[in-house]
C-alpha cells in the first residue's frame, strides 16, 4: 500500500502538514490535495491531524526560503508537494546556503519551478490587457499555464491602485477583484459577474491601435516563427491586434 497524505487546497496548509511530517520524522511516499487526490486500490489516504494554530512564520527558515516554495506551489508540477518537503527538509539545516546546492535534486527542481513561475509572471505583466467597460471597471482576461492569478494582483494593486479592475484566469475559471484598496481572489463559480461591453472610449482606442498596428507592419518581412518567440500563440486570443489571426489558425 503506498500512503498518500491529503491537505487542504492552501499553501497555508501544505507547510502545516510538511511541518507535521518533519516533527514526526516522517518520509512521504506522496502528498496531494484532498481534492485532487483519486483513491486506487494499491492507495492509503491520510489525513493528520494538524496544528490549528500553526503560523507560517515559525517554520525556521527565511522569508526567502518561503518565498520560493510558495511559487513552487503555485506551479502546475504533480510533484511540487514532495519537492517542496525535500527542499524545506534540507534547507532547515542548511539554511540559505540551499540555494547554492543545485547538486540536490530537490534544490534544482525548486528553482527551476520557482524561475519558471516568475518568468510567466513577468509575461503576463507586459502581456495583460486590460479594457475600460461601460461601467468604468477595467477587465483582463488571460489563461496562465501555472496559478499565478496573486501574484498579478499584487503587481496591479500597486500599478492600478486607483482604478477598480477584474482580472479572470479563464482556464482556472478564478476572479480578482480589486476595490481599493484590496482585492478578493474568487472562484467563478460562487459568484455571478456580469461581463458589460466595453466603453466608446476604449472602442475608439481599439480601432485606433489596429489601424496604426496595420500600418507600421511591412508584409514582406512577416515572420510568424519570430513572433511567436516573443508572443506566445496562447496570449493571442486577449492580445487585441491578434485575436483576428488566432481565430483564423483555429478554423484553418
């Protein structure tokens, strides 16, 4: 039988259980989320019982340390949960000096998962476009391989501070809303937003960028291959000069 230990869908969570198992000595064959966890017959789910006063700040390592196993966390890698038990394991004796020990399996897969999220981050962050709605609220939508829906909230809170904004991650179907001076992370589910049709003003600018977009481009030096590089095929459906050419590639 291989044991599988089961945690609530939270980072919060997930140290609290990996602090439990390293206080029990405890080596993990594998850890999921109770959600996404399929019993098998060759499957033992377990579910500890927690410390419900436990504080992410008591865990004995820097904020760096944090900082890095949180991106891990956020990363779409069905490993990431043992990655990230190896990587505190070794780093509550070694400290910060992991992050200079890459011969470690562990160590090499967090930074490369941890580098991985924030180079996706920082796309979105230049690739984001946001409209104006006929009802003021600017609205982005964007469809990111790895859960970084906070991270882009906390860079917009500071940019867009005083605008009211919605960013969806469409594939997650999750929202952020943000009514300064905080925002709320929601599932789609739960809620019921009215998507409103964008304001003249933002109609105008559109046809305006198309116009000049169309106009600086010279046909005869088009590279698609080159483009893609720099513009992934998967941000053209919310990129407003690409939404004609993606929807032509998808009906041939």
């Amino acid at each position: 039988m291989k044991n599988i230990y089961l945690y609530d869908d939270s980072f919060s969570s997930l140290l609290n259980l990996i602090n439990k198992l390293l206080e029990l000595k405890i080596i993990p064959l594998d850890i999921k989320t109770k959600k996404d966890f399929t019993p098998t017959l060759l499957d033992e789910p377990i579910t500890l019982e927690l410390n419900k006063s436990f504080n992410i700040q008591s865990i004995n390592v820097s904020k760096k340390i944090i900082k890095t196993v949180y991106y891990v966390y956020l990363s779409t890698d069905p490993k990431k949960e043992l990655i990230i038990y190896y990587f505190l394991l070794n780093a509550l004796k070694y400290q910060d000096k992991i992050f200079y020990m890459r011969t470690l399996k562990c160590v090499n897969s967090t930074l490369k998962l941890a580098k991985r999220i924030s180079n996706e981050c920082h796309k979105l962050k230049g690739f984001l476009r946001f409209k104006e709605m006929n009802n003021h609220v600017l609205y982005a939508e964007a469809s990111p391989t790895n859960n970084v829906l906070e991270l882009l909230s906390n860079h917009f809170a500071k940019r867009l501070k005083n605008e009211i904004w919605i960013i969806k991650d469409v594939g997650r179907n999750m929202y952020s809303i943000y009514y300064k001076p905080k925002y709320y992370i929601v599932s789609g589910q739960n809620i019921n937003i009215q998507k409103f049709n964008i304001s003249c003003d933002e109609e105008n600018i559109e046809k305006l960028w198309l116009s000049f977009f169309k106009t600086i481009g010279i046909e005869a030096r088009k590279n698609s291959r080159c483009q893609m590089n720099f513009m992934p095929k998967k941000y053209w459906p919310y990129i407003i000069e690409m939404e004609r050419v993606y929807e032509k590639s998808n009906n041939g």
